[in-house]
C-alpha cells in the first residue's frame, strides 16, 4: 500500500498510519488529547454547564483524526461525569456540582426515598404494566411456574426532566392486581407493593453490574447507542424470606452510588449529575 505525502493526507491516513491513538509526535494518544483540551475548556471557563460542545465532525477535523477515536475520547468525558450526550444533539457540558442522595444501608430505602431525602422528588414516565409469562429464573425467584402469568412492571423514572433510571420489575400476580394507574404515576414500587401487602418491605437484595446498552434501552434513555449502564438487580423479601417482586434498574454510566463500609459507617449516596435546564440546547 502506497503512503500518501503528509500534505495530502486525511485523517483516515494519518489513522491508518500512527493507528488509532497515537500523536503526530507519537507520545500522547489522540483520544487523550481531546479529552484533556475538552476538560480544559470546561475547567477555565470556556465551556459553562450546558453549553454544547463542538461536534464530532468538528472535532475529527481540528485534531486530523477519526471519529471513532472521538467517540473514545466523548465516551470517557461520559463515564467522568463531565459531559452528557444526547440522541440527535450532541454533547453537552453536564452539571460538576453532583447531587448526592444518601442511603443508610442499616435501613431498607427505596431510590425514591435516597432523593427525597435531599428535597427532590422522582417522577415517572411511560409507565406499563402487562401479565407476561414468568421466564425461568423469574418463576424460581418468585415461587411460581415457569410460564405462569406475573406482572411486568416497565417504566422510566425521572429527575428535572432528565431519564435516570429504566425499571423494570416482575411482580407476583396476587399482588400485581391490586396496582392502579395512580400508584404507577405516583409511587415507588416498593411504597405501592408495600401498601398493597400492609407493611413496609423489609430487604432488598441488591446485585450491581455494568453492561452496554442495547439500542432500545440507548433511546429509551436518551443515549448514545453503546454506552455504559450500571445495572441494579433487585429483589423485595418480606420477613418470611418470600420475594414479592423482582427485577433490574437501569442507569446511566455516569450516574454512581458510593458505599461506606465499616462498624459506623452505614451510609452511602448515589451520584447524579443533573444537567443545567437554564442552558438552550439548541
């Protein structure tokens, strides 16, 4: 393969040639070097909360280089809590000031109740609830036949205006019945169950994980296809042992929870970067 002279290379040459996170001078990958100019940008000023950032067409022609190593370099911004890219707009400057809501893990607290412990409420979006067959696991989880009919719970949770959160949950059918519209609107699943059996559940098993976002869950939660999702497994036992109702909460990757473990250090808080809703995002 002939190599193109410097001056009439492209930056898919200069890709091909130094590959896909090198330098010209060889010593910092590209992907690096547009992450640091960009956070340097938001550090001094010149970027503000909300503000929308060059796009990646722009980007590849200022650092002559591909635009899957801008992706590199947006996607670890993402995952740093800097920035927030949305389907069709573009990445924007998120909010660095991180609202923190707490969660005492001596006490069994909803997601609903960690934020409105710090005076913000979750609202709820697209709410859905169907009888499906119970998936194997699912009907060893909740003591029924595989195949039986339960509820499936599928819904987006919402803070100022921004999707946080994708649940879903299976629900035993005896309890499932009794859900309203209003409860799905209004209540935390583990508020409305609760009401419904007549005490407050008491545990919830929870198990974290990371995977990709499929393209459907990406746009249900206003994201770039790809990206990374912290995954809550969980499943709300009542003092018996008995679970009533199991499932998975999706959140976006930038979107953490931290834990304090130790003799009195029972808290932990969930860290949301909220996007500034003053800015236009035209």
């Amino acid at each position: 393969m002939s190599i193109p002279s410097k001056k009439n290379r492209t930056p898919e040459d200069e890709h091909a040639i130094r590959g896909p996170s090198e330098t010209t001078d060889g010593n910092t990958p590209i992907y690096l070097r547009i992450k640091e100019d960009i956070s340097r940008k938001i550090t001094s000023g010149q970027y503000t909360t909300g503000d929308k950032l060059p796009s990646e067409s722009e980007l590849c022609r200022s650092f002559r280089t591909t635009r899957s190593t801008v992706r590199h370099a947006l996607s670890e911004l993402v995952f740093d809590g800097t920035i927030i890219r949305e389907i069709g707009r573009g990445s924007f400057v998120a909010d660095r000031r991180l609202d923190k809501f707490p969660i005492d893990t001596r006490e069994c607290l909803s997601f609903e109740e960690q934020v409105s412990m710090e005076g913000r409420v979750v609202t709820y979006r697209s709410p859905s609830l169907k009888l499906v067959g119970a998936p194997s696991e699912v009907a060893r989880d909740l003591g029924v036949e595989q195949g039986e009919e339960v509820f499936f719970l599928d819904r987006l949770r919402v803070i100022d205006g921004r999707a946080v959160c994708l649940e879903r949950r299976y629900i035993r059918q005896d309890i499932g019945r009794h859900i309203t519209g209003e409860a799905l609107l209004c209540q935390s699943a583990h508020q409305f169950v609760s009401d419904i059996v007549g005490f407050k559940i008491p545990t919830i098993r929870v198990l974290v994980s990371a995977i990709v976002a499929t393209e459907d869950i990406a746009d249900r939660l206003s994201l770039p296809g790809g990206s990374a999702l912290i995954v809550r497994d969980n499943w709300h036992i009542d003092a018996n042992g008995r679970i009533l109702m199991c499932g998975k909460s999706l959140f976006p990757g930038d979107i953490r929870t931290e834990y304090f473990l130790g003799k009195s250090s029972g808290l932990a808080k969930t860290v949301i970067p909220i996007a500034d809703e003053k800015k236009e995002r035209g």
